[in-house]
C-alpha cells in the first residue's frame, strides 16, 4: 500500500517529539539532501513531478528553479500554513500530529534555494497547532537540525513562527507575504511573482504544508518512486479533509486519482444516515460543486478539472438529499463577502451583493429576474477580481445554479425553501456591518 | 502611562530580533498581541505604543490592526468565545449552538461584551477542524462536536472561573493569556 506517505507517522502519536521522529526514519532525508547538491536537489523534487497542494497545483520543483541565485540578496522560504479555506483542515492535523515532517521539508526546501531563513506563516486561530510547531522548533535547535552548521554540514538556516490573525486573504500568497511584512493582508501585483520579488523584495519560495511534507519521501525514496504513484500527472498521494453529512469526517490520504466513490464509502463511511448523497466540494469552497452524478470521478487534477471543478485543497464537503444548496451557496458566498480584503471593487462590492440575493432567494423573498441576476452577476465577477479570492466566491453560486436550478427556482415560486420548508422571517436579514470607531484624530494620524 | 511594563518592552524588542534589521515592521502583529495580553484589547494607548516601538504613525498602526479580526480594537470580554457557522458546522447544527451561545452568556442585539464583562461571542468562519464540526474556539482553544446543551456548559465552568478542557492541548486562561501565546511569547509546552 503507498496510500500512506505524510500521514504513515499518525498511528504514532509520540513521533511529535524528535527524538521517536527519528527513530522513525525521521531527518535522514535531510542528512542525505545535505550531501547532494542544491540544483540535485531540485532536479530531484521535479523529477518526481510532485505539485503543490495548497490549490493552484504548480510543480513545486520548478517553482524552485525559479529562484535567481545571483541577485545579491538573501533568499527566503515561507511555509503557508495560513490554512482557512472552508472545508479545508489536513494541514492542521500534518502540524498537530507530525510536525517534524514538515520541518524537515522546509529546511530541505530551504537547502535547495539556499535559503538562510524560513517563516512559517501560522493561522492565528491555529493555537493548538503553532505551540506543537513551536515546540518541534525548539527541539531542532537543541538537536542540531536548525541553527549553525546544521547535522554537521556547513549550511545554517533558522525558522521563525509567525501568527496570522484571522484573515483567509492571506493565504494568498502575496497577500501572505505583505502581511508577513507588516501591512494589511492584500495581494500584489504579479509579476514580479515571489520566486523573483517575493519577501522583503527578495527571492521567495512560498509553499504549502502538504507539499512540504511530500519532500522529504522523495528525497529518501527517489523521484521515480513519487512518480509511480498515483497518476502520470497528478504523481502521488493527497490528503482529503472530509466532512459534513458522512458518517466518518476525517483526513483521509489516497492515492492521486482514487475514484471519490472508494473516499465517500470506504474511508468517510459513506453518506451520514444512509441518506443519499447530493452534492461534493472536490477542493474546498472555492471550487465548485459536484453531484452524485460524480462519484466515480478520479480525485486528481485532471479528472476533476475535465469534471468541472477543481482539486483545490481536497476539502471534500458533502451535503445530502435534506440539505438546500441555496442555504449552502450563501453560506459559502457569505464567507468570500466576509473575507473579501476590500482592495478591488470585483470582489468587495460582488459577494456582497450576491449575499443579498441569495439570501433572499434562501428565505422564500426571492424575484424570478433573482437568477438570471445571479447568474450575471457571477459572470460579471469571475476572473475579473484583483486576485482568485472572487473566483471562490462564484464556485459555490454558479455551480448550484447549473445543477439545482429547479430548487432554486421553487424557492421563488414557493416562497419557501423546498426541501426544508422554511418560509420568511427564520432569521434575521442580513445588514452590512458599519464600523462604529470613531476615526483617528488629525494628531494620531500625524504621529 | 505605557501600556507595556520594562520586562515585556524587553520582550518586545526581542520580538523585533525575529526580523533582519530595518524589517522591523514585520513584528507589527505579534506586538499587537503582546498589547492585547495586558489591556485584553488593543486601545488607542496600545496602537500609540506599537508605532512609538516601530516608529510609525499611530494610522499607520491602526491602519493594519482594523485589518485584521484577532486584533481586537473594541472592548472584549475576558474570553472570546468562537463559533463556526460555515458550511461544514452549519450541517452539523452549528446555528443552534450560536444561539446557544448568545443565550448562555446573555448577549442580546449588538452587545459585543456580556453585562458581567466575561464574554465575546464571535460568529465564526471555517476554524480549519472541520471532522469535529460543530466547532467551537474558547479563548482560541478547539472544542469538538459541541452541542448547544455543552455550549451552555462550557458557559457555565468559565463563569465559575473554570476553563473547560480542550479537545488538545491545554487551555489558556483567557483572551489575554491566548493573546500572549500568539505573540509568540507563552513559552513553549
């Protein structure tokens, strides 16, 4: 079985602490990572044709490449760790439960691009999660993993924690990186992308945590043996966080093109109840939905993508025959609404307004021209905004407009939801919120 | 007065070592936090100190914490109590432990801090734990599966000066200590 690659160490709850990590097999990737070259280093992790997990699916190994050598400035590698997307929670558990592994991926990573720091970019509402990162820090240092001259080589590098706090937009690379330089978490332009012009304006490798925790299985086992996993190009194992109505929410690894069925029903326990299954995020709530229609479709991003959606984080969400997909797109919506960094008037004013409609739509106060607007006003959104955060916000709107336009159709007709039979008045209309500071003085702004 | 005793403007400026010299400024949130531990919110005196510790204006200060939702520039109760309404939980029935939670600690209308001073309640987006859905974040310590009978509960031992335990890890002792922690600075478990 190679289902199981970065959650093999999680039937071992003492591998968080280094010394049974190692015991494990645990920093041998590194060690024999410091004894190659850094370019073999790289030509090792693109040959494996390992992609990165965080969403977009980029080859981690070439993001790597991208890395000028000769700027003059220091290089960085930033560990995305901002995980927030809904849905989304397989990070977490590598963090909570094997935080070595991703430390040692990092510092490989690190290696590669000649990288003398690393930052970890932690979700601020991941408290739990960052005191377990900080503690395996703090054994690398003592062990000699970090720090000066590290397992005896001449390469140092450090890793410093840094918390988030509360805000999905930085999980956007750019907008990672501003936020980790002091500002507001909105994206930059790009180009320049990172890998050039990334933190502090110097080159910058940003990645996601599973990704991270592939490295060093593949620095241990060799690129071919990555590579003959899972399919040709979607090489590998994925995490899938499952949850909502199934008997068994969970993180889940298999093998990349796994039909959905065998993750529903052989790992998640199939659909909570023995109710039947309605519809399925592949990737999060910013991709859109499928339907049962879908269940044999390979879980990798080719099969997923000529479905019509996206393998996104693998956040599988699964709602049944008794859940309204209304309810589900404005909650969705109301997220993006919510999250929505406010830099471009896209995506600011948008998912607000599309909250508004579905939520109408929802509560039985719906208009027949509602759906034809919602439909323009998702085509009017989509690629349009600053950054993708828009696109996530149409995902969940569009789709259930393309499969459950009949449920959303007699909710305008019947003034009343159709599968839950709530009417107007269940809760209360959703109003913008208004800050209620009052603004800085002339003085304060001054200084 | 400073908000920030001599021992953690100490702190604070080991905090700036995170950072290569002049980036600084990349110490902005965990010094944020550092103020919250000690006012439990971040006021006007706290921004003032940020930017005197970064050389800042104060707008400029203020310009990021109104960024960001952990960075609390209101009055806040002793705990800040977190529950996730997004789609995962909300199929699990996180709506009636949102109301749970409002009646047990008597929040009513736009109230963000209970008549006693003990609670914020914060409808949540996705907490990133979904397997344990409906979920629920005191002081940003995880509680899983939670049920509006335990909501009412865990209401119930903070009022009696108890923190509940959490699914992992240890609870902090409130918003403040949690605060603390994020800054990087609640010394390692």
């Amino acid at each position: 079985m190679t289902d199981r690659i970065v959650t093999a160490r999680w039937g071992e709850p003492d591998t968080v602490w280094i010394d049974r990590y190692i015991r494990t097999g645990g920093y041998r990737a590194l060690k024999k990572a410091l004894k190659m070259a850094p370019v073999e280093v790289i030509e090792e992790v693109k040959a494996s044709g390992l992609r990165g997990r965080g969403g977009a699916g980029f080859p981690t190994g070439v993001k790597w490449s991208f890395v000028p050598q000769d700027t003059g400035k220091p290089t960085y590698v930033v560990v995305n760790l901002d995980e927030s997307e809904p849905g989304t929670f397989n990070n977490r558990e590598l963090v909570e439960r094997d935080p070595h592994q991703l430390l040692e991926g990092a510092i490989i990573a690190a290696y590669a691009i000649g990288a003398g720091s690393v930052f970890v970019y932690c979700r601020g509402e991941f408290l739990w999660p960052g005191l377990v990162l900080e503690r395996a820090i703090a054994e690398g240092y003592e062990k000699g993993f970090l720090g000066k001259g590290i397992a005896r080589s001449k390469y140092d590098v450090d890793v410093v924690l840094h918390r988030g706090a509360g805000a999905y937009i930085c999980g956007e690379e750019t907008a990672l990186l501003e936020s980790l330089e002091g500002f507001r978490g909105q994206p930059r332009q790009r180009p320049p992308f990172p890998a050039v012009e990334g933190l502090y304006s110097a080159p910058t490798v940003v990645n996601n945590v599973e990704t991270l925790c592939n490295v060093p299985h593949i620095i241990e086992n060799g690129a071919a043996w990555y590579a003959s996993i899972g399919t040709e190009r979607s090489p590998g194992t994925k995490v899938f966080s499952v949850s909502g109505k199934v008997e068994r929410p969970g993180n889940f690894e298999v093998e990349m093109g796994t039909p959905f069925e065998v993750l529903l029903e052989e790992r998640a326990g199939g659909v909570l109840g023995g109710k039947r299954l309605k519809a399925w995020t592949p990737g999060g709530s910013s991709t859109p939905f499928l339907t049962a229609e879908h269940v044999d479709v390979g879980l990798d991003f080719e099969s997923i993508q000529a479905a019509g959606s996206l393998l996104g984080t693998g956040a599988v969400i699964v709602c049944d025959e008794a859940d309204c997909m209304v309810e589900a797109a404005r909650r969705l919506v109301r997220f993006y609404a919510h999250e929505s960094c406010g830099k471009c008037t896209t995506c600011r004013e948008g998912t607000w307004w599309a909250v508004r409609v579905l939520g109408r739509v929802e509560d039985g106060l719906g208009r027949p021209e509602d759906l034809p607007l919602l439909a323009d006003l998702g085509r009017n959104m989509l690629g349009r905004g600053f950054c993708v955060l828009v696109d996530g916000a149409v995902s969940p709107m569009e789709s259930t407009l393309r499969f459950f336009r009949d449920e959303y159709e007699a909710h305008v007709r019947e003034g009343r939801c159709p599968v839950t039979g709530e009417g107007p008045g269940r809760r209360p209309i959703e109003e913008p919120v208004v800050p209620t500071e009052a603004p800085l003085s002339l003085s304060e702004v001054l200084g | 007065m400073p908000v920030l005793s001599p021992e953690l403007r100490e702190r604070a400026e080991a905090i700036k070592a995170r950072f290569p010299k002049g980036r600084e400024r990349s110490a902005i949130l965990p010094l944020l936090y550092l103020v919250q531990s000690v006012e439990g919110w971040v006021t006007r005196d706290g921004l003032r100190e940020v930017s005197g510790l970064l050389d800042l204006t104060t707008a400029e200060v203020a310009a990021v914490a109104s960024f960001y939702t952990m960075i609390r520039t209101r009055p806040t109760g002793r705990h800040v109590i977190s529950v996730c309404t997004n789609l995962s939980c909300a199929l699990r029935g996180a709506e009636t432990v949102y109301e749970a939670a409002n009646r047990a600690t008597s929040l009513e209308g736009d109230r963000e801090v209970s008549a006693d001073g003990l609670f914020t309640v914060h409808e949540e987006e996705c907490l990133g734990a979904c397997d344990a859905a409906p979920v629920v974040q005191v002081d940003f310590a995880n509680h899983d599966r939670v049920t509006p009978e335990r909501m009412a509960e865990i209401v119930e031992s903070l009022r009696s000066g108890d923190a509940p335990a959490p699914a992992r890890g240890t609870a902090p002792e409130d918003f403040r200590e949690a605060s603390r922690i994020l800054a990087g600075e609640g010394g390692v478990p």
